[in-house]
C-alpha cells in the first residue's frame, strides 16, 4: 500500500520520488535507505526508501516510502496520510476475496476500546468489526461469503506457538505463511541482511524507563559494522492512560522494570513488534531503531 509519493533526501538536499531517488542512486548521490525525511518543514519524522539499495533485477517490489519515526505534532503531512491509509485499509480488508477459509486471516490493528474507528468508517461493513476473532468466523463467511476474520497481534502469537497452526494472514495482498511471518531477532546475525518485509519481529526486551517514555532495549545486534542495541520508544504521550493502554500504560510497564531475576538482574520480557520492515538505521546511522505505528502492533510475554 503506497501512500507516500514524496520525501525529502538529506544527501542531496530535495524533495524527490522514489523514481527520482532511484536514479540519484544510480548516479551515485544517494547511498543510504535511511536518510529520508517528512515534506513539512516543521517535521523530521525518518522514511526509509525500502527495497532502493536492492539490485534491480532482484526486487520483487520497486522502491517504496515509508514512515519509520513518529511525526511533529506541527506536521501537516501526517494527517493525510493517516486518511490514505485508513481508506487503503478499509478497502483492503473489505475487498471479497476467492478462497476464504480458516486458512486465512486479516491482521485486527484496531484499538480494544476505541469504538469510534468502527463508526467513523465509511463504506464497511458492521459485521467486520463485530465478527473480529471469533471461532465461528468461517461459518459466518459462508454465509456471508467473502471476507477472512481479523485476528488481533497476540492471536497471531498464539497460533504461532502451536506449532502445528496452518494459517496465512493477509496483508497488502500478499499472503504470508504463519512459519514464515516471526522473526526471531535474538537469532539473527546481523540485522543488514533482513529482507524489507512486514514480519512480526520479535526478541528478549529489557524494559527501561527514561525522560521521554519508556524503552524497551533487545539484545546487542550488528547492523552492517555498528553494533548496537536495538530499541523500541514508547513516548509518554502514548503511554499515560491507565485504563486506555492496559499492559502497555507507563505505570504497569514501570513495574516490569522494577522485576529482578534470582541473581538480582532486570528481568527481561519477550517483545513482538508487527512491522512493514525490520529495524531499521538511524539518520545518524548511530543507532538501530524499532518503529510500531500503534501500541496494537505490538504485543509482550512476562
Ligand atoms: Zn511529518
């Protein structure tokens, strides 16, 4: 799902395409993915041109913007995104689809107690959102006849769990194999040399409080020749309502950082990041950074 026709190189200074990236790279001007940023002036959120480094015979996909940091709250750029995508989404998610069985699912991103999603949306179905998870969703599709159950983040690690689990969920058209949609990060050599594909990544994760939220920090990773510890930013902002977040508000996550191990270490937690790519470099390329849209893409195990 495009949504983002332009960004702003920092190598050479402009506003370009993906074309025109392309062929600045070409020309040897632009040499990172990662340093992009958001159009507004008032904005320094990161995109990453994800799949621009690939050969060109090798990629399946062209070259293609994406977000991977949070945007100013001055930005004007982010609201029409979110419009994009939601209606990308909604047709997405609603379009009929051939072979709908218990085979296949949607991802559900949408907030647990947020019922104005569902209101607000226009052109869907009420039964999509009243059908999220239930076992007789393939019951109800017969008769209905055409779309897949959405499953929510901590389902998907469930079935995944299992094993023995034989299911693909759909996301922008492609399907994706349960065995093939985790990624276990701690495993991972270097982090470089993972495809830009929407995984659920996920790792053991030390759960850190600083000034501007909380962090949670994985195992230390290489990325090409740096050597870093991978983090996932949780901002205050995000994380203060208690009754809104649940496991994710600052005050049940402050108290997963007080737990000690019998040794008297942190104890870490596993995290599961849903993700349209793998962690990515910095601007600076100093550090490795997870980016999670919303808390709903992501999910944790004490
Ligand atoms: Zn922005």
């Amino acid at each position: 799902m495009v949504t983002i026709t332009l960004a702003k190189s920092l190598e050479i200074g402009q506003i370009v395409t993906t074309a025109e990236a392309d062929h600045q790279r070409e020309l040897g001007n632009i040499k990172s993915k990662y340093a992009f940023e958001c159009i507004d002036e008032k904005c320094d959120a990161q995109i990453t041109c994800a799949n621009l480094l690939k050969e060109v015979k090798e990629r399946k996909k062209d070259p293609y913007f994406i977000y991977v940091g949070e945007h100013s709250d001055e930005c004007k750029e982010k609201e029409k995104i979110e419009i994009l995508e939601r209606e990308q989404q909604e047709r997405h998610d609603s379009r009929p689809r051939k072979y709908v069985s218990e085979k296949v699912a949607l991802f559900n991103f949408d907030k647990p107690s947020n019922k104005k999603v569902e209101t607000t949306s226009v052109g869907s179905n009420a039964s999509v959102s009243t059908r999220t998870d239930q076992p007789n969703a393939t019951e109800n599709s017969k008769q209905e006849g055409t779309r897949p159950s959405k499953k929510a983040l901590s389902t998907w690690v469930e079935l995944f769990r299992r094993k023995d689990s034989d299911i693909s969920v759909i996301y922008n058209d492609e399907e994706i194999h349960i065995r093939d949609l985790f990624i276990n990060i701690d495993e991972v050599k270097d982090l470089a040399d993972l495809e830009d594909e929407p995984r659920i990544y996920y790792g053991t994760a030390w759960v850190n409080p600083n000034k501007n939220g909380i962090q949670f920090t994985f195992r230390r990773k290489k990325f090409n020749e740096l050597t870093q510890n991978p983090s996932l930013m949780l901002y205050s902002n995000k994380i203060q309502n208690e009754s809104e977040n649940g496991r994710f508000s600052e005050k049940t996550l402050k108290k997963l950082a007080a737990r000690r191990t019998i040794n008297d270490k942190p104890q870490p937690i596993t995290v599961y990041i849903f993700s349209q790519l793998p962690p990515q470099l910095s601007k600076n390329g100093k550090f490795i950074n997870f980016y999670a849209k919303e808390l709903t893409y992501i999910y944790y195990e004490k």
